[in-house]
C-alpha cells in the first residue's frame, strides 16, 4: 500500500512523472541515522512539551531504533517512498502502530531535512578532517625522507632557485592545514539547530529546543524559522571547502606528473598506484595523479551548482534545494577517493636525488652572487647587472656559471674577489636561507617540527 506523507487535499493521484522528478530517495536515503536521530530527540521533546505521555515517547524511540536495526540491516526503499523521511514514517507504522502517527506534530520535513542534513555534515567534516590529515601525513614523512635533497624550484615553471626536498613538499602540506582551519569553521557554522522551526513559522508546540539542541549535539538554537528552513549556507561553506581541498590536490597531483616524467625524473611512482598501457609495454602511468586532477573540476562543478540553486531562491524552503544533496555528497564521496589515493601514491613515491641535484644549474644561483655584491658594498640593482651579463656570458659559451674566467668575473663588477664562485653553490644558497620560512637546513628542521605539531594540535 503506498504510504504518504501528504494528499488529504487533492482529489486525483499524482502522475507518475511527479513521481519521478519529486522523488529523492535515491540520493537522500544516507541521511538515515541522522534522521533516525533527530526523530528520537524530536518523540522526547514532544513529550516535554506535552503533547503526548512519556510512555509514548518510550513506544516511538524504541520503534525508531527497530527501525534503524531494519535499515542497517539492508531493509530497502518501496517504489512509494518519496524520500528517506517517508521511508523512515512507513517502517515506524510498521514497528510502533498507531502512536508513529502522533511523531510528525510540530513539525514539517523542511525543519527536519535542514537537521538531518546539517547532522551529515557535521559527520562529513570530521571524517574529512581526518582524511587531510593522513594526506598531510603521507607528505610530512615523505618529506623528512628528502629534507637534505636539493632540487630547482620553479616560478613560471623556470628554473628558479634551488631548495630543499622537504621544503617543497611542505608547501603542499600548509595549504592542506588551512583547508583544515577552513573545515572546523564550517563545522561551526552548521552546528546550528533548525529544529522546531517547522515548515516556515516555528512550530506552535511547547518543545524545549534547548533540549533538541543537546541531544543532538548542536552548539546554537536558529534565531529565525524562515532562514533556518531556508539557509543552505552550511552547505555551500562545506562545499567551498572540498572545493579548495580537490584544487590543493590538484596542484600536488600536478607537481607529481611533471617531475616523474621522464624529462624531469625526480620522482617515481610505485607499483600499488601507477597503471600501464594496453598497447605500450613500457609504460608506468600516474592515473591516480591525473584523476585527482581530474576530480577537481567535478568538485568546483558541484560547487558552482549549488551556488546556482541557493541563489534565485526566495526565503524559506522551496524544493529547489532537495538538490543541495546530491551536489554535496558527489563532492565529499569524491574526496573520500581522492584523499586516500593521494596518500598512498605519494606514501609509494621514490625520489631521485641525482636528478634532482642534477638539474640545480650554477645559473640558478644567480641572486646569491648578486647578494656577494651586496655583502661588499654594491646596491642590488647594480649588482644585479654584473650577474646578468655573466650569465649571458655563460649562456653564449655554453657553460656553467662557475666555469667563467676569474677575469669575466672582475670585469663585470669590481667588487668580485677571489671567492666570488663560491656564492654559486647551491648548498651556500640554502644555508643562506634560515630566515623563517625559508629553505635554510636549520629553517626547514623548525618548519618539520611546526608541521608536527600542526598534526598533534587536532
Ligand atoms: N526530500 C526533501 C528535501 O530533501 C525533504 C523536504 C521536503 N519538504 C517539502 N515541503 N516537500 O528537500
């Protein structure tokens, strides 16, 4: 028989097409414990209120937990059931009888969507909070592996200065711990009850919202019914966070792919996370790499949709945002693959130190020998002329800096003494750079420990 949650008023049944478009079971059926949850707090509330005995409150919790058994156990949706709150009110008739009728007082599915889904979010966010920490992790040790390597760092993915294996690394580590700071104030911001808002107007029963708020672990009480049914801030706040999360991913996947090509060479990718080709037997290709670059646009998409719904919406609830669903968890399923692959992939890489060294040109070093100048007395942009016409001069001889005649050197600036080819070592440049936050051994060993700690904080 079908069970429905609605229709006293209409004479006609529903076309099948309403079915068919109004239907949201198949996204929303997750939002189960969350709902079975607040649907517990909600039969204790009302019987606070008054509204019925604590005797059947007792009779429609415990039902509700007969219910949840039945779900966890694989009891599946009817071709009837609109969406997971129907299916949920059909299994509590079934299990409870008559009191299940007396559950919905007070309240509409728009209060009661806005909890359960902000409950999931919250779930979401802890769980995602620890998933960019195991990628942080992946990289902080692969980072102490390669803390006294040296490779380039690009800009304009030219070769640039020489820094630290860890240093680099690292750089993809902090922007992670933002997107954790990011993450815990999107918790706060949804840890706010809707609940007892009802459809628009706040429900017209006594139900201690104090009471709701704590049995389910909300930190705030909405101020305003018609915001609380119609605000999907949280949603888009999350959303906003995987996004950057999938776009952080993005940029380390695709520092991976470059440097393990083999023009580069600096890394190589293990076994457990690289695929090979059909027709080339040689090959040995970053998929996971690539499909987090991938994903990343999938998550910016759902992003860019669930602004596009929130937007044109007048206030309260309109069904617009039955869709806020599907776009969140797409973009939170996503970065549950990706974070983890990530993590594995890079727990596997194998760094080649000699590539890396030996792609630190003595041209590189350009602005420490720029900087000897300064040291003796040059102002910067003088000296920063001398250096330009040795590397020209090396560039045009086709060789390495340090190869030039001492006399190239006291031609282009007097000040240049008998050490001046010692300011293009590579190891000089970085010792020269433990200023905090640089790449300075002494810098980068404090920055290792500041990544631990950021790990233990929380
Ligand atoms: N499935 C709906 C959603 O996800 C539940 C709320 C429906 N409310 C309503 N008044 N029809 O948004």
């Amino acid at each position: 028989a079908t069970h429905k949650l609605w229709g006293g008023r209409f004479a006609g049944g529903p076309s099948p097409l309403l079915d068919a478009i109004n239907r949201s079971i198949g996204t929303d059926f997750r939002l189960w414990p969350h709902d079975i949850r607040l649907s517990r707090a909600w039969a204790l509330a009302l019987a606070k209120a008054g509204v019925f005995t604590m005797d059947e409150a007792d009779a429609l919790r415990s039902g509700l937990d007969r219910v949840a058994a039945r779900i966890a156990d694989g009891a599946q949706p009817i071709a009837t059931d609109e969406d997971i709150h129907t299916m949920i009110d059909r299994l509590l008739h079934e299990e409870a009888g008559t009191v299940a009728s007396k559950l919905h007082t007070g309240r509409s599915r728009n209060d009661q969507v806005a909890t359960a889904s902000r409950l999931w979010t919250m779930d979401a966010c802890r769980k995602l909070d620890v998933a960019i920490r195991e990628l942080q992790q992946a990289l902080l040790t692969q980072a102490e592996q390669i803390a006294d390597a040296i490779l380039p760092a690009y800009t304009h993915l030219q070769r640039a200065q020489p820094v630290s294996g860890a240093h680099w690394l690292l750089a993809h580590f902090w922007p992670l711990e933002r997107d954790r700071a990011r993450l815990a104030n999107a918790l706060r911001g949804t840890s706010t009850l809707p609940l007892g808002s009802g459809a628009i107007a706040g429900s017209a029963f006594p139900v201690p919202r104090d009471v709701l708020r704590d049995e389910l672990d909300f930190l705030a009480i909405s101020p305003n019914s018609i915001d609380a049914t119609g605000d999907r801030d949280f949603v888009a706040e999350t959303m906003f966070v995987c996004t950057m999360v999938a776009v952080h991913c993005s940029r380390i996947a695709e520092d991976m792919i470059i440097y393990g090509s083999s023009e580069f060479g600096f890394i190589k990718f293990g076994d457990g996370f690289s695929t090979g080709s059909s027709m080339m037997p040689q090959k040995r290709n970053p998929d996971v790499f690539e499909l987090a670059r991938g994903g990343g646009a999938r998550v910016l998409g759902d992003l860019v949709s669930l602004l596009g719904t929130i937007k044109g919406l007048p206030s309260g609830y309109s069904k617009d945002l039955q869709d806020d669903k599907r776009a969140m968890f797409n973009a939170v399923d996503l970065l549950h693959l990706v974070l983890p692959s990530m993590a594995g992939a890079i727990g596997e890489l194998r760094f080649n130190r000699e590539r890396m060294r030996g792609a630190v040109s003595s041209a590189m070093m350009a602005t420490d020998l720029a900087d000897y100048l300064v040291k003796k007395g040059a102002t910067f942009r003088e000296a920063h002329g001398a250096v330009g016409s040795l590397v020209r001069q090396a560039e045009e001889a086709g060789i390495e800096m340090t190869e030039l005649p001492a006399a190239a050197f006291s031609t282009a600036h007097a000040l240049f003494g008998d050490d001046a080819r010692d300011a293009l070592g590579a190891e000089a440049s970085l010792a020269a750079r433990n200023i905090a936050g640089g790449t300075g051994p002494e810098a980068v060993r404090v920055q290792i420990a500041q990544a631990h700690a950021a790990l233990a904080a929380h």
